[in-house]
C-alpha cells in the first residue's frame, strides 16, 4: 500500500472500530482493514478547517513516514499532504501498538524502582537519540504519549507528534513566538508565549527526566518551579520516594535531576547520550557495595558538591567577586586621594548564593557619622546579574559574559565622587 494517498477521505476498505483517544488536537480510533484483517490507528483532525492544524498535521504524517525506529509507529497510509486543500478530510493511519500507555501502566501499578525504570528510560534515550540525530524533536512527551508494547518496560514507543518540528519540513506554518505550547506534564519556559528557543532538543531531555521522575514517585513533575524555587524532586512529597529508591545512588540522582530540570537551557543535558551515561552512573552507584572509609565519604562529598545547585553558587560568587573587585579599587584609589580626612568604611559584607551585600565607602576620621557608604546589593534575576546601590538600579549584565568594563568603573568612580562632595 502507498504511504501518500491523494483520496480525500480514508477508503471503505478500512472499518472503524473503538475510539482509543480525544484530544484538542484529534480523535484517534482503532481501525481494521476488511480485506487482509490489518490492525492499525486512525488519526482525524477535531477542527478540519484549521490552517494551522493542518499543516502541524501534515508534519506529524511526514515524521512517521520518515522515521525507522522500533520505538516510533510505522506510517501505513495518509493524506495530510493535502493539507492546503481545505476540502481534503485529512487522516493519518499508523501502526497500532498493543500495549497500554505509561500513564495507565503506573495508575494500575504505581510507581517502579530504579532498576525497572532502568530499560524504558534507556529506550527513551535511544528513540531521542535516532530523533535528534534526523533533525527532529518531538516537544510534546508526557505520560500518555507513551505506550509500553505489550506492557513490557523495556519496549516503550513515543506517539503523538502533532507538535513535532524539523527545520526541512516546510508546512508554511512556524510556532509564532507569540504562542505558548502547553504541556501540563511538564511546563517548560522554553515553551512559554513570546520564547525564541521553542525548537531546542534539550526540551525533549528535560521531559524524558521528568518522564523517569514519573515513574519513580507516581507524581506529574508539573512546573520545574513550582514557586519556592523548588525542582519536582527538591518537593516534600517526593523526597522520600527519591531517597528510598536512590539507595546509595541518592546524591547523583538528585544531580541528575538537577541538570534535567533546570530552567536554563544551557544548564541541562546537552545530548542524549550526556543524559544516558549519567542516568549509567545512578545506576552504577546504586549497584555498589557500601564500604565505609574515608575514600568512600569523600566520594559521597564529591558527588554531593556536582550539583547543579553548588554549581550554581560557585558561579553566583565567582560574578560577585568579579564585581566587586572593579568597586573596591575604585573605591581604594580614590581613598588614597581623599585619606587622612576620610577613611575607608566598610560593614555588612553578605556573601550568598541567591544575594549579595556589601556597604563599602568613606567617613570622616574625627566623625563617624559624617560618611557616604553606598550599600550594594547584587542578584541573578533571570539571565543578568543585577547590582543596586542603596537600592536603585546601578548596572545590569549578562551571567554567561559579564562585563565589568571602562563604563563600568566610571559609574562606580562618579558614585564615590558625587557622595563624597556631598560631605563638603
């Protein structure tokens, strides 16, 4: 049978059988072909007469028609190519996988342990690996998107890629920025209305983890914030679960979920295959035998301080003291101009990961009172390091490639000079 057909609407040969699924995008039923008793899944537009459903159609149909792999259904016949035509009734009819989805696998079940969360996450990794590699990512995998063949967790299978892109498939529809994809398994930024970075494999990484979050606690990971600044497994409701299935391994799995929930892209998993020999190395550490030494503790410090959260400080402080730096000779130089009237002042110096403190300046030898000390404060706000000084905006810069240059050292110099002839 040809994989592209020019009918408007699916042939009598097939019979209709059970609805398996509605979504907002389309109906999905179980179809029987009558001659040669051929099994397979029809998909139909709910809204045929959608521009940009149909061309997200015509997508989906050309990702299972160009995609071999064990662990994405095979095309068996569709249309969507028809997609401009509005009188076309677009359908797509694809493999069907016996099975059941993850989502009702772990309803029935309940969550699993490491080791049986092991096979389906490593062959998640594969399929996003082939998907990848082929230019393609899929930017809508949850629970339900996922069939286990014939219930087996070694052989899962990623469905639904009506939100599927590729930079060579030309539908003459592109995700405007001004319009979000909603994921309610797991809500990324990324994916939020008026974001440019919609088309990034990384997006599918941090939903295959929070596939395995999934499977290890039962619990839809939700947002990667969940308002306090909390990752799905930094929550109190799925601590213990993580703790008791992490074993030995506990402080590398929290690792690993730390690169995979990040909010920051670039702070998450660059490839599949990053992401799969981490998740080995959970593995492997939860395999080994406990042997208490020094050597053992100082591997579990180690692993603890490879986190995404130490990283993090590390890099908070490092921006810090790159600017401060700049502020005290400022402030030293021109201390050496204006000393022995006024001296240098200095209290309140805090140095944390999510603030810093510092008041840094001058007051007048004989009076403590008469002084010009400008109170600094410093913050990661989204992407920028953000300085104030007595709490107005004072300088803004990007944390990838701070600049603390020549602009930067005469805003601090002017600031000294201005509050110090206030004292005049």
């Amino acid at each position: 049978m040809e994989k592209w057909s020019n009918e408007q609407k699916l042939g009598d040969e097939w019979e209709r059988l059970e609805q398996i699924g509605k979504g907002g995008q389309a109906t999905t039923r179980k179809v029987r072909n009558k001659t040669t008793g051929e099994v397979a899944c029809l998909k139909e537009l709910n809204s045929p007469k959608d521009s940009e459903r149909r061309a997200r159609f015509m997508r989906e149909a050309t990702a299972y028609a160009t995609c071999a792999h064990p662990g994405i259904p095979k095309l068996v016949q569709s249309n969507a190519q028809l997609h401009e035509e509005k009188s076309a009734k677009l359908f797509i009819l694809i493999e069907f996988i016996p099975g059941k989805t993850l989502e009702a696998f772990i309803n029935e079940r309940g969550p699993v342990t490491l080791e049986d969360a092991a096979p389906t996450t490593t062959g998640l990794l594969e399929i996003a690996t082939y998907l990848h590699s082929h230019g393609w990512i899929h930017r809508d995998i949850k629970h339900d998107n996922i069939i286990l063949r014939h219930e087996r967790l070694e052989d899962p299978v990623l469905i639904d890629f009506g939100l599927a892109y590729r930079d060579e498939i030309d539908t003459g529809f592109d995700t405007p920025e001004g319009q979000g994809l909603d994921n309610r398994f797991l809500r990324l930024p990324e994916l939020s209305v008026n974001s440019r970075l919609k088309q990034d494999p990384r997006t599918d990484l941090a939903f295959f983890g929070g596939i395995l979050f999934y499977m290890l606690t039962g619990r839809i990971p939700g947002g990667v914030d969940d308002g306090a600044a909390r990752m799905p497994h930094q929550r109190h409701e799925s601590i213990a679960r993580l703790k008791d299935v992490g074993g030995n391994a506990i402080y590398r799995l929290f690792g690993f979920f730390d690169k995979t929930f990040a909010r920051v892209t670039s702070e998450r998993f660059e490839s599949a295959a990053e992401m799969r020999a981490e998740f080995e190395a959970v593995l492997d550490d939860k395999g080994k035998i406990i042997v208490n030494s020094a050597d053992r503790d100082l591997e579990v410090i180690k692993t603890a301080l490879d986190s995404l959260a130490n990283r993090q400080l590390v890099r908070n402080k490092a921006l810090y003291d790159a600017a401060m730096t700049e502020i005290t000779y400022a402030h030293q130089t021109i201390a050496g101009e204006v000393s022995p009237t006024y001296q240098r002042f200095q209290t309140g110096y805090v140095n944390f990961d999510q603030k810093f403190q510092n008041t840094l300046g001058f007051a007048h030898f004989s009076n403590l009172d008469k002084r010009f000390a400008p109170h600094f404060e410093m913050t990661i706000e989204g992407d920028e390091l953000v300085i104030r000084a007595d709490g107005a905006a004072f300088h803004r810069t990007a944390v990838v490639e701070p600049v603390f240059g020549d602009e930067f050292r005469e805003k601090v110099r002017r600031l000294y000079i201005t509050g110090l002839r206030t004292l005049i």
